[in-house]
C-alpha cells in the first residue's frame, strides 16, 4: 500500500494522499481519504497519551512516588505535550528518532535478558512478587492452533496501527533524495522490513516471558523494581513524547482541513494554537477515560488502518492506471487485480478484527 501510493504520486504529481486520490478517484470525493486519515492520527495520539500515562506512573513507582494514571497523564500532558504541540517548525525533533531507535533496540536487548535469565519465570522467578496478578506468566497447551482463533485477528488489526504512516506516503517520496521508484521502493522495503523483524522479536520475546498474562503494552508487566526495564521505560517514554508532535500535526492539520479553514486561518498561529489546545485537551480526555489499550489499537487498525493501508492505495491505483488509457503498460494493468485483492482482503480482515475487538470489551 505505501509503495502504491508512492508510485500515484510519480504518475500524477500529487503532493498528499488527499491530491492523489483526488488526481485519480475523483476530488469529489477527496475527502474519505483526509478524514480517514485526521481520524486515523487521533487513534495514534490517544494511544501514544494512554502508554505515556502508564509509563510515567510506572516510572514515578521506581522511584519511590506513588502517583496515579491520572496525575501522571495531566503532568506528562501539561509538561511535556502540549509545549511540543505547539511547535510550528519540527525540524528540531529530527535527532531524537535516531534516539527512539536505539532506545527500541536497547529495549529488545533487555527483554532477551530477562527472557534468557528467566527473572520472570514461574514459579520462583527474582522479580514475580512485583507483579501485578493480572500481569502474571500464564501459559496453556494450544499451541500453534491458537493462530486459527478469530481473536488472532485482533492482533493483526493492531499490527495495522503498529505500521501506519501510509498518509506520509506522498511526503515521503517527494522528498526522497534523487526519488526514481526504484529508489523509493528500496528504501520502503528495507525499511518497513527492518522495522517488522524489530518488533517480531520484540512481541516473540514478550510472548514467551508472560504468556496470556500479556499486556497489550509490554512494559507493564515488567516489574517496577526492575532497573533494566525501567531505563526501557524512560527509552520509550522519550522516544514517544518525541514523536508525538509528528502524529499530532497530523491530527491538527486534518481536522483544520476538514472544517474548512481559509489559508489565512491556516497561517495564524493564534488559531493554531487554539486548535491545538482543544484537540489535545480532547485526547486528553479520552485517554483519561479509556484505559484498553489493547481496543484503541485493534479497532482503529482494523477500521481505518486497514482503509488506509489496503483499500484506498488499491482504489487510488486502480484509477490512476484506467485514467492513463492506452499509455499504461500491460505489466500496471496485471497489477490492478493483485491490487484489489488486496483491497479485498484488508476489508475482510478489518471486518472480523473490528467484530472481535468490540466483543472483547463486551
């Protein structure tokens, strides 16, 4: 889907995903894309706000504070956050994700070795009474049938949100140094394949430590007094905290669009700032409500995560090809039904993943 994407932008000229479905499907319609993608960004940002709040709390208890979710999402918010959102050039946040990175790295590393120590292990493991009950080792005998649950569709849902930065798409290979496709493609397939075999061990690692007893977000069924995991913890927080601002530019961006802002609007910043204020007061909010992680994730991957990443790039191509007439090569037209399938398929999965994620909270 993101090299789709990549290569209607090479065929059209379009500078957005809203311009490249505009320049194909239709400008009529422009505006599913952009909204399913403001929404999408919401998604994010309410996820990135409910791990930093159980982060920090889980941070605060290492160090001997005992503060609670809500303390330490309105002091992570009104400290860190909102300053960061307020930002009108990001440039200067461009070193810290080479700092994200090596913080997920140095996270993995210590999952291994508290995976190979067996810290965590049932029954005696050093660190176990720490550990919240609910968060304990537990493993069954269902072994690889358990990939043929529909629940397994949850996961893949949620890997949906994991790997959804489709809406930079455009940006990304407008921006690429010397950007032929072949150039893009490589680096899109380099670096979304290291990226997955990262966080495949990551969840292989957290898998084998904790079982069932999984937390939708990892860390937290690490020990608080657990040194090693608890730098993952600070690794993580700022490697989010970060980011944020990225994902939540996105969001403003949108949501300024869809209410139709004149460019004059779009360029003051009193009005950004109001924006800005009231959309993250509001994800705020939610985050304070909405403490399943797990459904934040699975459902909104499994709506517009998969719209995004399979439907619309398939959609998009689809069009593009039938408006080059006879000047498309045979090899794009063979393309277009794979594309399809495609598109096919992440409506089918979205469809079973967003039925159980609902039930799961029921």
């Amino acid at each position: 889907g993101f090299s789709l994407i990549g290569r209607v932008c090479a065929y059209t000229g379009a500078k957005s995903y809203r311009e490249a479905w505009a320049k194909s499907v239709g400008k009529k319609s422009d505006w599913i894309p952009a909204a399913s993608c403001t929404f999408k960004t919401c998604c994010a940002t309410l996820a990135y706000s409910m791990i930093l709040a159980d982060t920090f709390k889980s941070l605060f208890a290492t160090a001997g504070f005992a503060v609670s979710r809500t303390t330490s999402l309105l002091g992570v918010t009104g400290a860190f956050l909102f300053p960061l959102c307020l930002l009108k050039d990001l440039s200067s946040l461009a070193p810290f994700s080479l700092l994200g990175t090596i913080g997920m790295l140095y996270t993995t590393i210590a999952m291994a070795i508290r995976y190979f120590g067996k810290t965590y292990l049932a029954p005696a493991g050093k660190f176990l009474p720490d550990v919240a009950p609910e968060l304990l080792p537990a493993f069954g005998d269902v072994g690889m049938k358990g990939v043929l649950n529909p629940n397994s569709f949850i996961l893949i849902c949620m890997l949906s949100t994991a790997y959804m930065s489709h809406f930079n798409a455009p940006k990304f290979y407008n921006e690429l140094k010397n950007n032929t496709l072949k150039r893009f493609n490589t680096v899109v397939s380099a670096s979304f394949g290291a990226s997955i075999a990262l966080m495949a061990v990551v969840a292989c690692l957290g898998f084998l430590t904790f079982g069932a007893g999984s937390s939708p977000l990892i860390l937290n069924n690490y020990s608080s007094k657990d040194v090693l995991m608890s730098i993952s913890r600070i690794a993580v927080a700022v490697s989010i905290v970060f980011s944020y601002p990225l994902a939540f530019t996105g969001l403003r961006d949108g949501a300024v669009d869809i209410l139709g802002a004149s460019d004059e609007k779009k360029a003051d910043n009193a009005y950004l700032n109001k924006m800005t204020a009231i959309l993250l007061g509001g994800i705020t909010a939610l985050a304070w409500k909405v403490k399943d992680l797990a459904f934040v994730l699975s459902f909104g991957g499994a709506t517009l995560g998969n719209a995004l990443i399979y439907v619309y790039p398939a959609l998009i191509f689809r069009s593009a090809v039938k408006n080059m007439g006879d000047k498309a090569s045979k090899g794009l037209k063979r393309e277009v039904p794979f594309a399809l399938f495609s598109a096919a398929l992440g409506v089918v999965m979205g469809g079973i993943g967003a039925t159980m994620a609902v039930r799961s909270i029921l």
